[in-house]
C-alpha cells in the first residue's frame, strides 16, 4: 500500500542520514586529529565534509515533510 511505501522511503532515508552523518564525524575527527597529510588531502576532506552535510540536509528537509518530530525520529 501507499502508506508502506512511503514507511520504506522514509526507513531509507533514516538509514542514509545515520551512514552520511557517521562519515562526516569520521572525516571530521580525522581532521581534528592531524591524520590529514597534506593541502590537498585537507581540501579533499573538508569538500566530502561540506558534500555530507548538505546531503543530509537534503534528506532531513525530505523527512521533515513525512516525520512529526524528525529530530526524535533521525536519533532513534
């Protein structure tokens, strides 16, 4: 039915959110850490970072369109 569609869009969802988010705080801690060896390395990682973020952005404005409260709903 529609309405299991819709759940399994919005589990799809939720699961990418959980794996882009796990990632930048990968990169991130990476970062803070010194395991960046160059410049271009630095530009590189911080370009992923910035490309997550967006993109979870991106599927949190989608969830908030489908989710009463998406925040409760992302961290479950």
């Amino acid at each position: 039915s529609r309405k299991n569609i819709l759940m399994d869009i919005v589990d799809i969802c939720k699961y990418m959110y959980k794996k882009l988010e796990e990632r930048e705080k990968d990169l991130s801690s990476a970062l803070s850490h010194g395991s960046v060896q160059n410049w271009e390395q630095y530009k590189m990682t911080v370009g992923e970072i910035r490309g997550l973020s967006f993109a979870r952005e991106e599927i949190k404005t989608l969830l908030e369109k489908n989710a009463d409260d998406v925040e409760d709903f992302i961290s479950s």
